[in-house]
C-alpha cells in the first residue's frame, strides 16, 4: 500500500518539502491530460513547453531516488482527466491515502476536493511552498477598504516582507517609480539575447499530434525560446539582471516592430510552472541595486510585477472566483474576428501583436493590454471569448493570472474589481509608445472615414456610449471632457463609423 501525491503541470518546484526525503511508500503522480489541454484553444509551443517541463522535472525526481508514476497523453491507460487517473492510479498502487499541492486554478481545486471526498481515502491538501502570500490574504487585508486598490497592498507586502526597504521607509525615497517607466524605444539601447539551450522536441510533438489534440500556432522548436528546467530558469534571471534589467524599467512599455521581447526578463513561464520562486527572483534583481541607487526605477518596477502585482492578481482571483469568469460589465457579445487565429488584418499593431503571438506564444503586458485588450473591448467583443483566447495562445497564461488580467484590467467586464477605470486608449498612446503606426493602412490624421485608424473611432464612440457608467469616475473626467468638446456632428460621424466598423470587423 501506497501513498499517492499528485503533482500538477505548473508545480515543478523541486525545492518543495516533499522532496527532503525519498520514501519508498510514496508515489508521485504526475499526468499530462486532454480536459486540461483542451480546455480552451492551445497554442503548440504552450503543450510542448509545459509536457517538456513536466518530463525534464519528473526525470528530476527519478534521478534522486522517488517513485515517479508519470502518464504521457497518448499512453493507453491514460484516462485523460484528473478525476479519472486518480481512481485508476489508486485502485493500481493501493493507495492508504491521497495528497495534493494546492492548486492555483479554482477549478482543479474542486475537482481534487471532489474526489477525495467520494474516495473515503485520507489525505489533503499541502501548501505548494511558492507564493509570499496564503490564498485568502488579499481578501483577508481588504475586508474593511472601500475599494481593493493594488497600491496599498503592495506596499503592505514591501513592509511586511521587508523589500527595497530601510528603517520602515523605502528605498530610493519612493514606493512607486512607474512615472519614469514610460519611455519608448527607438532602436537604441539594444537588448541583449540569452542564449538558451537547444532541445529537440520533435518525438514529444509527435506524441501531441498523434494523441488528436487540436492546436494552433507554431511548434517549431527555433521559435522556443522558454527554458524547460530549474537550472536554465537560473541561467536566464542570471542573464536577465546582468544585462537587460537595467533598461527594464524605462522601456517596459515600449513596443517595436524591430523587436519583439525588447528588455523583457521572459520569466513568466519559469515562475508560472513554479521552475523558480518568486522571493528568489525578486531577491536576485534586488541584489544588483547600486549604491547611488541610480537603477531603483528598473528594479522597483519589476519588484513591483512580482511582489505586488502578481500576488494581487492571486489575491482578486480566489476571492472572487467562480463567479468571477461570467463577468460581463458592458453586456458585450461579438464574436472575436477569424483574424485573432491568424494575424491578417490591416491594423499593424494587431498583425504585428498577433502574429508574434502565434509564433513565440509570447507578447509582453503592453500588447496584450493596449493592443489586443483595446481593441476587443472597444470593439465589444465577449470576454469570456478573449479570456480563453489569452489563456490558450500564451504560454504563461493560467487561469489565476489570466482572468483577473483580462476579465478585469483589460475588457473591465468585473465592473472596476480589479482597475480603477477601463484601459483604452485612441492611437496616439500606440504611436507614443511604439513605431507600429509607420507603414499602416490606416492613418492617424483621417477622422472617421475608412482611411482613418479604427482605435481613434472605437475609442470615442466607447466614451460616448458608456458614458453613464463614468461620469462619476474621476480618473474618466478628462477624457470625458475631450470627448464633450466634440461638435454634435463629429459625434454623429464617431457613432455611424463606429457601427460599420464593428459590423465589418472580419474586413478591418
């Protein structure tokens, strides 16, 4: 008889308590499934990256002596679904009992809390070791505030856990930078590439391809730039603070079609599977801090990522989940456009933003934010549609972290849960912050014909038909102040435009 711990796809943390002690009683559980990968369309690279993480980790565990019962998707015997594997792998070992890391999607976590209830096995849940913050502590912390404002949480966990701080103050004479964090990028400085190991990923693409599941995107390994393993997670922080961190903060929101990742770190995978933690991360970026604190704008803006915004997200999405995926503010319905698959639209930054997507898997906070994110609420697209085309085209994308990320910040459906006001924006931030309105079909200087840039029309006629859902948001004011100084006519043609556009949305 046997104890079974189940180990999840994003929880390859090798430094896990689990772990001190190899124990010949105990199994480890480790499963790749269709109803995870089928959940929402997938990208290749994202089944590929995660299946080669999962097998690198559990070859890990093997090498150190525990007993590793690991099911690739098109073994025989693979019932394809958590519940399923876990009766059969149970009746298999004998099982005395059952025990599982905390999940981080919702449900999953109802799933396993289902079936060891129905098994009558003794067991539960253990902490997976990985975050600063218990699941509850957000909600916990904002019980008695009018609003859940990620500033003064942040800086509740900068004291707490005692982070770019000294004497109960902080570091560089200010808790938030994010003013000096908004330069674009003409081409210099240039970032530095990391080199990572090659992989050959061909017989697992093999495997993925004969088990029937349906991707989209590209699943050649030259386009795989994600490290699959602790030791290369490492070796790419390492290579992230010693070069291109110290112009992470000024151009983290830049964009460019001349590069893609820009000064990026292209961590998120590593952190999200758990490969590192996040006190390791912000300890080593923190670590390079000079003396005359001249780089504080780039590490306090990407401390802030980590410590503050990452473990808000996590906070908002156990508080308010399940409910929390049907959120629909605005009553939006519009199916997303067939372009969203395939990058042929006229609107540079989309094609760009979209087609880079559907190669790397990646895009950074701004693209998905100001470029995809824009256009689909200003567009009116369902968000329940965006939510699962993010949480399928990007690797890094698991439901905690993406919901809240796009159901709140980006498409506002949660009401102002999450954000203050709805991040949209009419071309001029795109064309501030990037160089993908140079070469575009559309033109900036039209107004509201089909020449014209679409965000410009979208945007104004947004504010003009949820105007009633911000008069009384003071961070919407200005805006609605532009919009009101607009002659009767030009609101006329702002609407009318507005109304083909969205009808011939597929043409755009």
């Amino acid at each position: 008889m046997k104890e079974l711990r189940l180990i999840l796809g994003d929880q390859l943390n090798i430094n896990h308590s689990w772990f001190t002690e190899v124990d010949s009683q105990i199994v480890y559980l480790m499963m790749e499934v269709k109803s995870e990968a089928t959940r929402s369309p997938i990208h290749a690279q994202k089944l590929l990256g995660t299946f080669a993480a999962m097998r690198y980790f559990s070859a890990q565990l093997v090498e150190r002596g525990h007993q590793v019962e690991y099911l690739k998707i098109d073994e025989s015997d693979n019932q394809q679904s958590f519940s399923g594997n876990l009766e059969h792998q149970c009746q298999y070992h004998s099982a005395h009992s059952f025990f599982w890391q905390e999940p981080d999607s919702h449900y999953v976590d109802r799933e396993l809390s289902r079936f060891l209830k129905n098994s009558g096995l003794p067991g539960g849940s253990v902490s997976s070791e990985h975050f600063y913050e218990e699941r509850d502590s957000l909600e916990l912390f904002m019980e008695k505030k009018k609003s859940w404002r990620m500033e003064s949480w942040y800086r509740h966990l900068r004291v707490k856990h005692d982070v770019l701080m000294s004497d109960a103050k902080p570091l560089g004479g200010g808790w938030n930078f994010d003013k000096e964090n908004r330069k674009s990028w003409r081409g210099e400085p240039r970032p530095d590439a990391f080199v990572r190991p090659s992989h050959d990923h061909s017989q697992l693409w093999d495997e993925i391809v004969h088990s029937g599941i349906a991707t989209f995107g590209n699943p050649s390994a030259d386009n795989f730039q994600w490290p699959i393993s602790r030791e290369e997670s490492l070796a790419q922080l390492e290579s992230f603070c010693e070069t291109n961190l110290r112009h992470f903060g000024d151009y983290q929101d830049a964009m460019s079609v001349k590069h893609e990742t820009l000064f990026h770190s292209l961590l998120s995978f590593s952190l999200n599977t758990k490969l590192i933690s996040p006190k390791e991360v912000v300890d080593r970026v923190i670590g390079g801090l000079t003396e005359d604190f001249e780089n504080i704008a780039s590490i306090e803006g990407f401390t802030r990522q980590i410590l503050g915004w990452r473990e808000y997200i996590r906070g908002i999405y156990w508080a308010k989940m399940p409910e929390y995926l049907t959120s629909n503010e605005f009553s939006f319905t519009r199916k997303l456009p067939k372009w969203y698959w395939t990058g042929e639209v006229g609107m540079n930054c989309l094609s760009v933003t979209i087609k880079q997507s559907l190669s790397t898997g990646y895009a950074h906070h701004i693209q998905r934010l100001m470029i995809v994110g824009n256009f689909s609420l200003l567009a009116g697209l369902n968000p329940h549609d965006v939510h699962l085309w993010y949480l399928g085209i990007y690797i890094d994308a698991l439901e905690w972290v993406e919901a809240p990320n796009t159901i709140g910040m980006s498409q506002y459906a949660d009401g102002g849960v999450l954000a203050t006001k709805p991040y949209v924006s009419s071309s001029a931030y795109i064309d501030r912050m990037s160089d993908y309105c140079k070469g575009c079909r559309y033109s900036r200087k039209e107004k509201n014909n089909e020449k014209s840039c679409p965000f410009d029309t979208l945007y104004w006629d947004f504010l003009s038909s949820q105007r009633k859902t911000f008069d009384k948001n003071p961070r919407m004011a200005m805006m609605l102040k532009n919009l009101d100084r607009k002659p009767d006519e030009e609101r006329v043609a702002i609407s009318s435009h507005a109304k083909l556009l969205r009808e011939g949305i597929e043409q755009l």
